[in-house]
C-alpha cells in the first residue's frame, strides 16, 4: 500500500513553538511513533504531509524510507492528501494515517486493510459514550452513506456515538478522483477528505467499516493534557506486557519506558525508575527505587540500588551498584564489581571482583581485578585539553584520596598509601607513598569575622 502520514497542523493549544507532531511521547515525537506502526505494514511508498513548523519536522524525521511533501497554506485534511495525490502509485491502495494519532496498533490498520480489499473505502471507526468534536458516521439501514463534522450536523446526528477517527484506506485511483471534486463549502471553509464518503456512495463503492481493540489508539493529541493523558496509557499498557513477562513491578503505576525495555525471569523494578533508549535486564536483576538507566546492558543477577544513573554502560554479573552511584558512556564493569555510593564511572574497563565503595572518579582507566579504591580517590585524566588513560593493575590497593595523574600505571598487587599524588608508575608488590611533610604552626590564629 502506500501510506500518508498527515503531519501539517499547527497544534495552537499546544501553547508551544515546536510543531505539534513533534512533541514527545514515552521519549520520542509522536510522528515517530507512527511513522514506526507504518513501516511495520512494509509500504510501498510513505509519505509525511508537513507544514506548520517549517522544515523542523523533516529536519527531524529525516530517513531514507520518508518521502516529505509540504501543505502551504493548511486547508484541510483533503487538500493535505491532496499534495501527495500525483506521488501515490495506482496499483495498490492509500491508507491515510496523522502524526498526532501515535498508539494506533499494526493488528487494527491489518483489520482495517482487510475489510477494505482492493476497491473498497474503508474507515476505522470507533463508539463513544462522548462523540463530542469528531464527526459522525451516518448510515442508512447498516450501510455508511456519509460522515458528518460537528460544525456540520443536525441535532439527530449530533446524537450519533459512531465517529470517524480520520484513518482510512481507499484505492488510489478512485481516492485521485475523488480528492479533485472536493469542495470547501462548509463551515471551516475546508477541503474535508470525509467528503469523499458521500462521493463513493454516489458511485456505488461499498464503504466498509473497521473498528479497533481499544478507543485509545484512535485518540489524537490537540493539547498539552491530552499529551499527558496519552502518556499515561501508553506506560500502563508497558507496564501490564511487563507483568504478563513475568516482572516484578513495585507499582505499575510508577515506572517510565521511553523506548525498549527487554527484561529475562524474575526481574524485579522498584517505582520512580525511567528506561530510556534501548536497556536490558537479565535474569534476576532488581532495580532500586528512583533510577535513571539509558542505552545499558544489566547482566545476570545485578543489584543496581537506589537513586543510581547508568547510562551507555555495562554492568557484570552479580554487580552491585549503588546507591547514588554514576556510570557513564563507556563504563564497563566484570563480574561481582562493586560501586557505592557518590562514585562516578567514565570509560573504564573495571575487571572482576574490583571495587570503589564510595566518593571515587574513575575516568579513561583500566583497573584490573580484585583492586579496591578508597574513598575520595580520583584518576586525573584530563589535562585542560586531552584525555589520558591509567591503568591500575590486579590486586592493587588505592589508599583513600590518592590522586592518580594520568598517564600513569599501577602495577599488580601495588599498595598507594592515603594522600598519595601519583605522578609516576608505581611499581608492582610495593607500597607508594606521596605526601608533604606534616609541620604544626603554633603561632597561627584562626581568622575572626571583622564587626
């Protein structure tokens, strides 16, 4: 098929000035979400209809597989397909969907493609207790003979609780027909790509019917509270798919998924906790209460602590991490490693078995097994304009502050005595010990505060 994303609108209730298809949900524009429902269909051709907003949405949504075609000025959902009309290949039928309608679910379009065959209209239609603001579907003994927009309709159709959702599949020959006898006479004064409703029943193609399995993949985005409200139903539905894998959620209610969360068995996941970009979590992970983990690999039997950040690191079987611990891109931790409290991981390889408990950076450093770093000690890895790579060998002892001034090597079982500045390899075996002398002044007086 091909498919038309209309994306053009202004989104004035958003209050905001970036385009409304762009804002985000579970951590990615609305139009990515269904530009990613769409290529699931495999088009032919697909197509995003822009115009509000400049250039930022294809700036945004740029890909290989996009085809974008700008509506200036915006006159409607008809004259929006209307600029992608001479594009669309007549030998398969044209789905329309909106970038601003972002949960809509593959098996219900499927549904919708079904019932439509190979020269029927069919629309997605959906029941609702509340149709106020949609437009209306009205049928004549079962059959649909036309819809009816709000602004539009009498008091017995204003009665109607079958409304339109707007996604349709038409075949394209007919649909280019169609969209050039469109008329704009209504109360917006504009082009209604519903209108072409009344002209298939006026030409005898059987308009048809779908509905999907749930009225929240048809609700559209018009408003930052409607942005919020869809949000929450997209996190409650991840987090009952994750309830149905078997993971322990504290509160189903408490945990944000903004992209791809792959859990093994018996994961448990306290609340307040974000996933974002694309996280695993192996067998018999947990995860504390208010953390944060981004683009990361949790292996198996890892106990990642409260209130931790993780992001683009790996973390080694049977870790612990935390609380209040920070790996950054590049950290990559062994098995049975331990980071505390208020240390900081950056592009290091930590072997397995290390550890550093609490107060330490560890930055563009190698660090073998068995090695413990005391509190407050940091690898200086940066000397105002590059970045320098220290090694700390297996079964080396890091003393508390010491203070490793990169480039430099500890060598195996190397012990560095607290305070020590490191400046040179320390050799392997021995103790390194790098301080000024102690000297007491008993002449100083502590400064008073002037009156």
């Amino acid at each position: 098929m091909n498919i038309v994303i209309l994306a053009a609108g202004m989104g004035k209730r958003m209050n905001s000035d970036l385009p409304k298809v762009l804002h985000p949900l579970a951590g990615k524009p609305l139009l990515a979400h269904v530009i990613e429902t769409a290529r699931a269909l495999a088009p032919l051709k697909l197509f995003v209809v822009y115009g509000h907003g400049g250039e930022k949405v294809p700036q945004t949504m740029l890909a290989s597989d996009l085809a974008f075609v700008r509506q200036e000025p915006q006159l409607g959902t008809g004259h929006a397909v209307m600029q992608a009309a001479s594009q669309l290949d007549e030998s398969v039928p044209t789905l329309v969907l909106y970038g601003d309608v972002p949960l809509t679910a593959v098996a219900s379009l499927r549904r919708l493609s079904a019932a439509a065959g190979t020269d029927q209209l069919a629309i997605l239609t959906v029941d609702l207790d509340d149709p106020n603001g949609y437009g209306r579907i009205v049928r004549d003994d079962g059959r649909i003979v036309r819809i009816v927009e709000q602004k539009d309709a009498s008091k017995q159709e204003l009665m109607i609780g079958e409304v339109n959702t707007g996604i349709m599949i038409a075949p394209t020959a007919k649909l280019k027909h169609w969209l050039s006898a469109l008329s704009n006479r209504n109360a917006q004064e504009e082009y209604y790509l519903t209108d072409i409703v009344a002209q298939a029943v006026a030409e005898g193609v059987a308009v048809v019917s779908a509905q999907p399995d749930a009225v929240w993949e048809t609700l559209g985005v018009n408003s930052k509270v409607q942005l919020a409200e869809l949000e929450r139903i997209h996190q409650c539905n991840t987090a009952s798919m994750l309830l149905e894998q078997g993971v322990t959620l504290a509160d189903p209610a408490r945990i944000d998924v903004r992209g791809k969360l792959n859990c093994g068995r018996d994961v448990s996941i306290d609340v307040n906790c974000i996933f974002e970009g694309h996280v695993t979590l192996a067998d018999g992970v947990s995860v504390g209460a208010n953390c944060v983990i981004r683009d990361s690999k949790i292996l198996a039997g890892a106990q990642i602590r409260p209130f931790c950040h993780i992001d683009g690191a790996e973390v080694g079987a049977n870790s612990q991490i935390g609380p209040y611990a920070r790996l950054r891109p590049g950290a990559n931790l062994g098995e049975e490693v331990h980071i505390g409290n208020f240390v900081e991981i950056k592009n290091s390889r930590i072997a397995a078995q290390s550890k550093a408990n609490h107060l330490a950076y560890v930055g563009d450093s190698t660090v073998g097994s068995r090695v413990n770093i005391g509190a407050g000690a940091i690898t200086c890895n940066y000397d105002g304009a590059n970045k320098h790579q220290t090694v700390i060998e297996d079964d080396a002892f890091i003393g508390t502050n010491c203070e490793l001034v990169a480039p430099v090597r500890v060598g195996s079982g190397a012990t560095l005595g607290a305070g020590t500045t490191l400046t040179r390899d320390a050799p392997a075996g021995s103790l390194t010990v790098s301080r000024a002398k102690q000297v007491t002044i008993d002449t100083w007086k502590r400064p008073t505060k002037s009156k």
